[in-house]
C-alpha cells in the first residue's frame, strides 16, 4: 500500500509569516518613544521628520512592515489552520531571514552602517 505524500500548505506558511511581520512592525513602532527621548542634545522638534532622522527611519520601516503583513495575512486568509512538520521546517527558516532583514530596515534607511572590516 502506498503512502499518499502529503502536499506544503503555503497559504498557511505566507499567513504565518504574515503574522510575525505585523508583530515585528508594532515591536519596531514601539521604540518610536526612545528614539524621541535619547535624540542629540539641540536637535529640534521640526528636524524629527526630516528624511535622514532616526524617527523618521524607524516610523517608515515600522509602517512598512505592518503593511508587507497585512497584505501577506488578507492573501491568505483562507488557510486552514493545521501546521505539519514541513510548514513548521519552513516558517522557521524563513521567519528568520524574513526578521533580519525588515529589522534591518531602519539602519538601510539611515545609510548608518558598521563595517568590521
């Protein structure tokens, strides 16, 4: 007797991913206050929404990410919701790729690197 191979529910991984993308933009949104408090000595409130500032950077990329989720999260909202070893395999790998590099958003935006090289 065969054994029926059991087909990737990728509906459910891009929902999953989506969630995590909207609970990373609120994570990214809540240090919005810290950027605020720990701004240079003399830094005026009207250069808080310059296009180079850290506020700026952070909102952006905070805003970013909620929505790349969101759209993620409606596309897919019709997956069922049993997760397999496979989707679990996936969500993972990819979750971590995907968190690296929407959480790297704020330093791309600000061009504020560290090379060690």
């Amino acid at each position: 007797m065969k054994k029926a191979k059991k087909i990737i529910n990728y509906k459910l991984i891009i929902k999953v991913l989506g969630m995590l993308m909207i609970l990373l933009g609120i994570a990214m949104l809540s240090s919005l206050p810290f950027s605020l408090y720990f701004a240079p000595e003399g830094y005026q409130k009207v250069h808080l929404f310059h296009k180079d500032s850290e506020f700026y950077a952070i909102l952006f990329s905070g805003v970013f990410t909620i929505l790349v989720g969101a759209i993620a999260t409606i596309v897919s909202r019709k997956a069922s919701k049993s997760i397999g070893k496979k989707e679990g395999y996936i969500i993972v790998s990819v979750s971590w790729v995907l968190i690296s590099l929407f959480g790297s958003l704020p330093f791309f935006y600000t061009k504020r690197f560290v090379v060690l090289a």
